[in-house]
C-alpha cells in the first residue's frame, strides 16, 4: 500500500516561494499519476495540480496556471510543487494523492484518487 508524505509547508509573505515535497513509500511511485490538492477554509477541497506517471502530462488550474509547477523524480519517490508568486488566497491545506487508474495522463478530481497524505498547512500572509 502506498504511503504519501508531504513536507514544505509554512508561513511566507505574498509574492514569496514555496516548494512543496510528496514522498512516496511502500509501493512504486512511477505506478501512479500524482496529484496535488488544497482545501481553505471553509471551501472545498480542489485539485490545482497533477503529473502523468512517467511526467509527460502536466495539468494545472486556472487559479495556479503560471505561478506553480508540478515535477517528479520516480528514483526519489518524490513529487514536487514549486509555487511562486503566492497570494493570500492561496492560503490553504495542500495535500498529494494517488492514482493507479490513471496511465499516460491525470485528473484533478478529488473522487478519482487512491491514496492521500495528510497535508501540508501553507499561509500567504504579511
């Protein structure tokens, strides 16, 4: 069964970076398209970000399009997101799932992922 791990999170002023880490263990990570979740308060959860197994499909909403990348090192077990240019809207819960369904492409739907950690607090603030 695979195990996710997210690290990164903490406090920075708008217009800062942040580099949120996905570590995966127990089962193989290239097997699974990954994606990144966040959830605010009082909202629900979204998915701002996903990659394809092998990387080839990288898919991103509108309200991160521009700002965040999302990467993969399948020999680190390891699935990143970079975020620059943060606002205070971005302001959330960050969390990374799983999916083994998903091939050589990759959803951003909540319902549609396997495994989840257990997230990651990031605040944009000054």
């Amino acid at each position: 069964q695979l195990q996710l791990v997210e690290s990164g999170g903490g406090l920075v002023q708008p217009g800062g970076s942040l580099r949120l880490s996905c570590a995966a263990s127990g089962s193989t990570l290239a097997n699974y398209a990954i994606g990144w979740f966040r959830q605010a308060p009082g909202k629900e959860r979204e998915g701002i970000s996903c990659i394809s197994r092998n990387g080839g499909t990288r898919l991103y909403a509108d309200s991160v399009k521009g700002r965040f990348t999302i990467s993969r090192d399948n020999a680190k077990t390891t699935v990143y997101l970079d975020m620059n240019s943060l606002k205070p809207e971005d302001t959330a819960v960050y969390s990374c799932a799983a999916d083994f369904r998903m091939t050589f492409t990759c959803n951003l739907r909540t319902s549609g992922q396997d495994y989840w950690g257990q997230g990651t607090q990031v605040t944009v603030s000054s």
